[in-house]
C-alpha cells in the first residue's frame, strides 16, 4: 500500500502549486528590493528587475545615509536582548526545572503547576502594571529591564521544557557520579548539563524567536529610546517611508536576513523545536 | 499492530525506578538543592502574577498612570460596552480569531495529509511551507501591504486575468480591510498548523490505514475512523493556540491598517495600546485588558473541553 501510483502523482503537482502560490510573496520581496522606485512603478510586481540594482541596500546601510545607525543600532539590540535572555532562560530554567522534577516532596509540584498556569495566563493584563513597575525602577528604555521581562515571561515556558525532559532521562547517570563522590553541584553541571543539550536547543530556538520577533512589548518598553530592537526601527523606518517599496522591502530583507539563516541551517531543528516542544 | 505493542515493554525498561536508587545507593543521591528555584519563581511571580492581579485591580479605577486614582467599579466595563468603537474591535476580534483557527487548521490540515508520506517533494515541500512562521509578523505584514496596494500585485494579477471590476485599494475598504489582517495572519501561521498536524499523523501507524483499507474502507472513511481520533491531541493544540493568538493580534494590525479604515480593523489588543499608551487612560485600558484575559481564558477552558481526548496528550 501507499506506493506511488497516478493519483499521488496529481497530489503531489496540485501541492507543489499550492506551495509556489504561497510563496509568491517572497518572490515579490526579492525582485521589489532589487529595483529602483521608477521601475516598481512601471513594470510588473512579479517581472525580474530588468538591472538589478543594490542601491536600495547601499541607500539604507552606507554608513552616510541616515537610517543605518538605527538598523545597526536596532540589529546590535535585538541580538543583545534574544542573547541575554536565552542565556538567562537556560540557566535559570534548567536547574528550576532539575529540582522541581527531581524532587519527591510535594511544594514541587505545586511550584510546577504555578508556571504551567502562568503559561496559560494572557499577559495584556500584566502589561500595563508591568510598564509602570519597569518605569519606577528606571527598567523601560533598557537593555537589562527588557531581558528581565522576557525572561520572566518566558521562563514557565523553559521550566516546562526542561521538565518534560528531565522526566524522562534516567537517574542512573546522577546516582553513579553521586556515588563517585561527586556534590550536588558537580553532578549537575558536569553530568546532567550536557546531557540536556536537545531541551536546551528547543528553549533556545522557541523563546529565542518570540524574542527576537516580538513587537508589542518592544514598542511599549522600547519605542523613542535609545534602545529601540529590530522590529521597532523597521516600524518606525517604514511609517517614514511614504511607499517607496524598494526601499521597503530592502529593510524587511535586512530584517529576515539573520533569522533566514539560521533556519536554512537548522531547519530540521526549528521544525522539531516547535512540534517536539509542545509534544513534550 | 506488533510494531506498537513491541515497543511498549522496552519504553517500560528503559524507565528508571526511583525507588531502586534510594535503596541500593550508598548516601543520598544529591539532586539540587531548592533554592535553585527562587530566581525563577521571583523573576515569573513579578513579571507575570504579580501585574496580573494589579492589572484587574486598576481595571476598577480612574488611573491615568500616574497620581492619585479613585475606584469607579464597573464604570469602565459599562463605558466599552456604550462605546461603538470599542464594541466594534470586540467583533472584529472575535471574527478574526475564529477565522484564524478555521482557515490556517483546514488548510495546515490539508497540506499536512499532503506532505504527510509517499511524495517526493515531501521533505523539501514542509521546510518551505514552515518559513514564514519563524519571520517577524512585522516584516511579513509590510510585503503584503504592498501585495494589497493598490498598484500592487494583487491589482495587476485580477487586471491580468479579466478581472478589472474587482481592482480597488484593498486596505482603503472597510469591508475588505479586515479580510486582508485575517489573510496574512493565516498565511504565517499554516506552516506551524501543518507541522502540529505532522507530528500527530506521524503517530499513526499505516498498518492500521491498511487494515482498514482491506476491509473496504475508503479514504474518507479511513480519515474519519482512524487519523482523526488519532491525532484528536494535534487538534487540540493546533486549535487551542491558534484561538489564543488570534484573539491577541496586535502586529499586523499595526502594520497593515494602524487599526483604519475608519476603526474598521481595530481589535481589542489595538485599543487597548491606544487607550492606555496614546489616551493615557490606564484604568480604562486595564479594563480592556481584563475583557481581553477573560476571553481567552473562557476560550481556552471551553476548547478543552471540546477537544479534549481520552488519551493524555503527549503521554
């Protein structure tokens, strides 16, 4: 059964349309960027550039034109902040998650469920006293108070990561480096710390996209500072840009760039972090 | 049939007895200590409950963010609902909630089935189709604006096609404002629909499909009695999040139609940004906010309860 017959061959060609049909909208992208404004005007928004220009690009990264700061300084922000609070939600919920999957009394599964439920709660309600409580401790407009909040709301997720997957790895490998005169923070850090590199890379690719694409807490905590992450300054460069699409589309393309890469190399990875990591 | 029960039993060996340990171990095996967990609970407790149950409680006042407030009970929830505006983007918000979860589960479904076996394009198909969910909603929502322009290519392909009636500024209509937010926000969402969906289908075993198939059963019939119940965790999910983030949409509202034409896109999230950054009447947009929460916990509960499965999910 399930061989390969006629009718497979139709689904398989009425798949690849759908596909390309769904795609056309980065194709668009990609042509749009390389022409110059007169001829997204005049010729067709699926024709190839008749010559390709990487003005647009030139336009908006020279180093004499006036938005490259802010994409450079958006770029330097957005990786700083993703970076600061991946690593704080693999610290973090690596070793909450250890002890509370470890332990057999009962306040640790009663702190368990306390970051289930704070999965499940909506943060728009929290967002407000949130803004006011990072505005008294001087925390809006900086780097440090944004990965503080991402990793607070971001941490019932990893705790939840790293517990389904501390449930399932034996506890043979602690007991050995236990008996082996190990202490608590031996066998942790030099037993159970590599072994959980797969949990690790699902944290670090899930929360490490809702950071580095998110919009609405950057524009409360972020928007008019000096700090402003990637996706801020492309809405603000954009809101500036009154049509001209080249110019548009150049920014998107920036902007897709880091994140378009490093799906082309872990693309199985990605995949798997999102349908593993909601499995588990 | 085999297969599966074949690997129950190694799955039950390969599970550690905790039990064992303690006994046979010479000490105590040492598992952390518990205030491994304080930064994390502080770090989740303020960001999260902490603001939570304030953000209820500003609900109930006159707060503009700062200075003296006072309590004004229901005041701010009888003020949304005589407010058309607002009554609006809670219509808008549901219709594009509801829309999100039929369009981008059938289609993720569809293309799931598809790309679920036998195809040769199968691998290199699902890799595609799953791009756009990893890009930032902003970025997505500034191409199709051009897409929806009215120069754009949306215009020039219906003009191509004999089609020049149905030319117009898609974003500029009222009517078709809305329609456009829900379509770039299905089409970001399908790839990560389709792989929730995979992943379900790849727990069921196409011994089974065949079985069926031998009795007689068709394809449709096979779907119905077997892949369906069995990925009823996938359903579950898929549904369950995509009800969420479509009653939370913010970004692409912003970047297609700032909330225009004429408030014709505005949704709950949109004003509640508005009323509270731009109005600077935090009491009335906690109120928003707390109408917000408590659809999405209403909607989350009863989605539970519809799909919920016999099975635990992911056991």
């Amino acid at each position: 059964m399930f061989r390969y017959t006629r009718a497979t061959l139709v689904i398989e060609i009425v798949t690849i349309i759908a596909a390309i049909v769904m795609l056309l909208p980065f194709w668009i992208l990609l042509v749009t960027a390389f022409k110059t404004g007169d001829q997204v005007l005049k010729s067709s928004a699926f024709a190839l550039p008749g010559q390709p220009t990487l003005q647009n690009f030139v336009t908006l990264l020279s180093p004499a034109s006036s938005s490259s700061g802010n994409i450079f300084a958006g770029l330097g922000t957005s990786l700083l902040i993703t970076g600061g609070t991946i690593l704080c939600l693999i610290a973090l919920g690596s070793i909450t998650a250890y002890v509370l999957s470890r332990t057999t009394r009962k306040w640790g599964n009663r702190t368990y469920y306390l970051f289930l439920i704070a999965i499940i709660l909506p943060t728009q309600l929290g967002t407000l006293p949130l803004y006011i409580g990072a505005r008294n401790l001087g925390l809006v407009g900086n780097p440090i108070g944004m990965i503080l909040i991402y990793s607070g709301q971001l941490l019932p997720l990893s705790v939840f990561l790293y517990t389904g997957f501390f449930r399932r790895l034996p506890r043979e490998y602690e007991e050995a480096a236990t008996i082996d005169g190990a202490n608590r923070l031996q066998v942790f850090a030099r037993v159970v710390f590599p072994l959980m590199s797969p949990a690790t890379g699902t944290v670090a690719i899930l929360a490490g996209l809702i950071c580095w694409n998110d919009f609405f807490t950057a524009l409360i905590f972020l928007n008019g500072t000096e700090w402003q992450t990637l996706p801020v300054v492309m809405y603000n460069y954009v809101g500036s840009l009154v049509s001209q699409w080249n110019l548009i589309f150049a920014v998107v393309i920036v902007s897709m760039i880091p994140i378009l890469a490093f799906y082309v190399f872990a693309q199985k990875r990605f995949i798997q972090g999102y349908a593993g990591g909601l499995k588990s | 049939m085999t297969a599966t029960q074949g690997r129950v039993p190694a799955a039950v060996a390969a599970e550690p007895a905790p039990a064992r340990g303690r006994r046979t171990g010479p000490a105590r095996v040492a598992y952390g200590y518990w205030w491994w967990c304080i930064p994390a609970v502080l770090l989740t407790g303020t960001t999260i409950y902490v603001t939570t149950v304030s953000g209820a409680f500003f609900a109930f006042t006159n707060w503009s963010g700062i200075g003296s407030f006072d309590f004004i009970g229901i005041d701010n929830f009888v003020r949304i609902f005589r407010t058309p505006e607002l009554l609006g983007s809670l219509t808008n918000t549901l219709g594009l909630a509801i829309g999100y979860l039929v369009f981008s589960n059938v289609i993720g479904i569809l293309f799931a089935l598809a790309l679920n076996r036998t195809l040769k394009t199968r691998y290199i198909l699902r890799t595609l189709i799953f791009m756009p969910v990893v890009l930032s909603p902003i970025a997505v929502s500034f191409v199709w604006k051009f897409i929806f322009a009215f120069d754009g290519p949306l215009n020039q392909t219906l003009g191509a096609v004999g089609l020049k009636g149905l030319q117009q500024d898609w974003l500029a209509s009222p009517a078709l404002a809305l329609g456009c937010v829900l379509t770039v926000m299905v089409w970001q969402n399908i790839g990560f629909v389709m792989v929730t969906y995979l992943a379900g289908l790849a727990t069921v075993p196409p011994e089974l499909e065949e079985a069926a198939a031998l009795d007689g059963a068709g394809t449709w019939r096979r779907f119905r009695s077997i892949t369906l119940p069995m990925i009823q965790p996938s359903i579950a999910i898929a549904t369950t999040l995509s009800l969420i983030q479509g009653l939370r949409v913010f970004d692409q509202v912003a970047a297609l139609t700032g909330g225009g034409p004429d408030n014709a896109t505005q949704t709950l999230a949109s004003e509640i940004y508005q009323q509270t950054f731009t109005y600077q009447q935090f009491g009335f947009g906690a109120a928003m906010a707390l109408m917000l929460s408590a659809l999405i916990l209403i909607f989350t509960i009863a989605q539970q309860r519809v799909t919920r499965d016999r099975t635990e999910i992911g056991a």
